[in-house]
C-alpha cells in the first residue's frame, strides 16, 4: 500500500473528469495521461522509454480481445435496433412484473444469467442495459441505480459455467479443478444478486442522507458475510444447525431497508459468533 499509494491519484482524476461530464474516451484517456504521470512521482514506478514501448505494446494486445468483443456486441445491439426487441424486451418485464420492482430485477438477472453463459462481461452488460434498462427507469429507478443493478448483473458471467473466465483463471492459480471451481464460484457469488435489489431499495449509491448510506453499505457487507457463511455452512469453523439458523436469518434482516430490520440481523449475527467463538478455535484440515 505504501509503494503504490500515489497510483490512488489517477483514480481521484478519473472521477473527477467523469463528473465533470467529460466523454468516457476523452475521461480514460486523462485518466491513462495522469497514470503515467503518477507512476513519475516515485523513483520506483518510472517508467522509462523501453517500458513505455512495452507498455504501448500490451495495451494493444490486450484491446484486441476487448475490441472483438464490443464488434460482436455492436452486432447485437444493432440487430436489437433494427428489430425493435430492445422495446420488446422491456415491455414483456414491465408486463411480467406486473410493475413491482423487485419482480422486475429478478427477471433481469435472470436474463444476465442467460447472457452470461455465451457473453463476455462488457457486451453482456452493453445488450443487457439497452434491452433491460429502460423498463427499470419506467418504474422510477435513477438512471445510474438501473445502470449498476444492469453492470453487477452482468457480472455473472465471469462465474458462470462453462464460460467462468474469472473462475477458471482462479482454479489455475489454485491447481484447482476448473469445473468444479466454476460451479462453486458461481453459488457463492449468487450476492451478486442481491446487491441490486439493495441498491433499488437503500441509498446505496449516495443518493440519500450520509448516514443512511453508510448504515446501508455496513449492514449489506455483514449480511453477504452472513450469506456465504449460511451457503458453505462454515464461519470460524463448521456450522453447527443452530448457528445456521441464526446466519440465514440474520442475512435478510441485515439487508433489509429498515433500522430495526438490521438491528435485529446485527444481533443474531454476534449471537452466531459468539457461539462459533466459544467452542473454540478450528481445527485445521486437509482438503
């Protein structure tokens, strides 16, 4: 953290540039100029003429892969334009709904998932906003509350079999069992999920009073932790049947809007702990 702190500034410029209502190419483009002259201030992290050429080298190559897929998206979003299922697709949610959000939201992840079995995340979330993000903006979600619960959605398919990009990289790394790590990724990361139906319900994204936001984006992380301590049936140590109750009814109360809600959640979580603690340490295992 203290070698790279400096590279936290591009991050700063790059935000800034993009509330300042620049174009996104004109605010990346800042951004990687401010990132080359952050990578300055450091002896360390200078880059000289031959790492500049070889940095200009794998950025190219590495577009090509971006590159193709947003052609092929580009594809897609054409055929959606020229064929009017874009309109199509958000009516039949709006229709199948019924006009309850919440409805509305599965739907879509139901449709990421789908997506996410044959497309890379960028075109899956470039297909998935024009098809999906009008019908959130008809009920009355802020443009960019239906363009996160539209971005995490798509998410998905970076943990979804058989295309796992991010699960098979991972099981590389771990000498794992690509398949099987897909799979398992893919049952853990179902917060992903649930994020976006805490976002169109809470002040997530800073649209509400601070301390709403805060008590929101607290009580969201304990009850994913509640979550995937509930699915893998494991916390400091195994889950006995007790302190899986508490987990998995902690979990909804803690991402549940109201204060009493998260209260009550935070307690069954400290009651969950505390049992797991007082058995004592775990045990450690071959796996």
């Amino acid at each position: 953290m203290k070698n790279g702190l400096h590279f936290l500034l591009p991050i700063a410029v790059l935000i800034y540039v993009l509330m300042a209502n620049y174009s996104p190419m004109m605010a990346g483009f800042v951004a990687v100029v401010s990132l080359f002259l952050a990578s300055m201030l450091r002896r360390h992290s200078r880059l000289g003429p031959r790492d500049l050429i070889g940095a200009l080298e794998l950025g190219a190559r590495n577009a090509v892969m971006v590159s193709v897929a947003c052609a092929a998206a580009g594809i897609i979003v054409g055929i959606v334009g020229l064929t009017g299922m874009g309109l199509k697709f958000s009516s039949l949610v709006v229709s199948l709904s019924g006009g309850v959000r919440i409805i509305a939201i599965l739907l879509i992840g139901l449709a990421s998932l789908v997506l996410g079995m044959g497309l890379p995340v960028t075109a899956s979330y470039i297909v998935l906003v024009i098809l999906a993000g009008p019908a959130l903006m008809d009920m009355g979600v802020p443009i960019i509350v239906a363009h996160m619960i539209v971005f995490w959605y798509s998410q998905d398919a970076n943990v979804t079999p058989p295309v796992a990009l991010a699960s098979f990289a991972g099981a590389g790394i771990a000498g794992a069992n690509p398949m099987r790590t897909g799979f398992s990724s893919w049952k853990i990361a179902k917060g992903l999920y649930i994020i976006p139906i805490i976002m169109a319900y809470n002040p997530l994204l800073l649209n509400g009073p601070w301390f709403d936001v805060v008590r929101t984006v607290v009580s969201a992380s304990l009850g994913l932790i509640c979550f995937a301590a509930f699915l893998e049936r494991y916390l400091f140590r195994k889950l006995t049947w007790l302190e899986m109750g508490l987990a998995g009814a902690a979990a909804p109360l803690l991402f549940w809007h109201g204060f009493l809600q998260n209260a009550l959640g935070l307690a069954l979580f400290i009651t969950a702990i505390v049992l797991q603690r007082a058995a004592g340490h775990p045990v450690s295992q071959e796996v």
